[in-house]
C-alpha cells in the first residue's frame, strides 16, 4: 500500500488552515474580505484522510487564484471568488442544489471581520417552492428519464454490465430529486445516500434498489434491472402526487 494519502489529525489540519490564513493574507492583503473552510472540517466530521477546503472571498473586480495541491500531509483546496459572485452562487438553484448549499449553510470562519459568511448563509433556502418544482420537471427529461432509457437499451441489447453503472446514475440522480423535493440539503457529498433516507418525502422503489446497492449485492442482474423499473414507476407517481408533469402535450416551438 502506497504510504499516501496521510492520516492527520483535527489539530494538525487546523493548524495548517492557519499558516494557510496567515499566507494568504500576507500575499494579498486587504484584497480578501474572509476565509473559511466548509465541508467535514467545518462539521467537525472530518476524518483522517480528509482534505482542506477553503472559501477565500475577495473584494468586487478584486481577482486572486484559486489553488488545489499537495502540501506535506494534506490535500489542500483553496477557492477564491469575488463577494458578489459568491452570494449569486449562494442563491443559485440547479439540479446540485442538495449537494452544493451546505458549502454555504456550514462554514467555520477562518477570518471574516465583516461576517461575509454570516450574510450568506441564509442565501441558499430562499428559493422560491414554484421554482423548485420546474426544475424537477426540466430534471426527470435531461436525466432520469434519459437513464432509464439506457438501462433499458443496454438490458435489451444483453450489455448486462452497465445495469451497475445505470443503477447507480439512477440512484444519484433520484437522490437529487429527493433533496429539491424536501428543500433539504446534504451534509457532505459522501453522505447523501445515507441522509436521503432520512428526509420524509421519497419514491417507492427508492430504498430497495439504494439497499441493494450499498449491499455490494450486485451480481444478479435480472433483479438491478427489475428494482431499476420499480424505482422508475416510483419516481413517476411521486411526481404526480405531487403535480408535476414533466411530458409535453404540445410541441414547445
């Protein structure tokens, strides 16, 4: 086994985020308006093989770089965006929504004299209900339902191998869905399948097809591709109960 990645300790990354603030702040001065790590470290469920993640944000017209590497011990990623582009990104709803608030919900300040991260953490919830609901309509037609037509195709055609990959999009992609339809967002990337199991709305179809995948419990690929079908018929009455209809009656041109 390679001796890297290398285990560190909270101390030890806390320590090193403050040479980082003091470098930082040393090379740019009163271009940075805060700093702040988000991710496990500023959840405090960070393990020992977890990088840094940093929100550096500037001034407006104010641009330094952005920086991802490997120092010593740790994995190191530096962000750096100008204020206003950092709100707008806050307030920003796509189809990562789930994945990408808690950058901007959890942040453990670093420095920020002015309470930037303060400002922006609300940013990420006021997306509007009737907003939400139109892009999970858009959604189902760019992914689920492209997905399913693979996993169909490739059932038909024999290629049994891709029923794997095509679960899991399936999965990740429904486990979006799940986290617009509860205006909830996950603690971290690593855990969304856990925590989307938690939320109270979900698809029938959704746990058995998560279960099995988590379960490593693969090899019959008769039965992914049944609990595939079964998750797509969930998806499909989830929607209606909830008033979406995502297919066309008319030609939108």
């Amino acid at each position: 086994m390679l001796p890297y990645p290398i285990a560190t300790t909270r101390k030890q990354k806390l320590e090193m985020i403050e040479l980082l603030k003091g470098r930082l702040l040393h090379s740019y001065g009163n271009q940075i308006l805060a700093i702040g790590a988000y991710g496990s470290i500023a959840l405090e469920s960070e393990g020992p093989f977890s990088d840094i993640e940093l929100h550096v944000i500037t001034k407006d017209a104010q641009l330094i770089e952005s920086f991802e590497f490997i120092y010593g011990k740790f994995k190191i990623e530096i962000g750096s965006i100008e204020k206003s582009l950092f709100f707008a990104k806050a307030k920003k709803l796509d189809d990562s929504w789930a994945i990408k608030a808690g950058a901007y919900r959890n942040i453990l300040p670093i420095y920020d004299p002015d309470d930037v991260f303060g400002q922006v953490q609300h940013l990420p919830m006021e997306i509007s209900d009737t907003a939400i609901k139109e892009l999970m309509k858009e959604f189902m037609v760019w992914e689920p339902y492209e997905t399913v037509a693979k996993i169909r195709t490739n059932y038909h055609n024999g290629n049994l191998a891709y029923l794997t990959l095509g679960a899991h999009d399936l999965l990740w992609q429904t486990a979006k869905l799940i986290g617009l339809a509860n205006k909830s967002y996950y603690s971290t990337r690593a855990r969304t399948f856990e925590e989307s199991l938690e939320m109270q709305s979900l698809p029938s179809g959704y746990k058995e097809l998560l279960n099995l995948f988590v379960d490593g419990k693969l090899e019959d690929k008769e039965q992914v591709y049944h609990l595939c079908e079964n998750l797509w018929i969930g998806l499909n009455q989830w929607y209606e109960k909830m008033g979406l209809d995502y297919r066309q009656t008319n030609f939108p041109f």
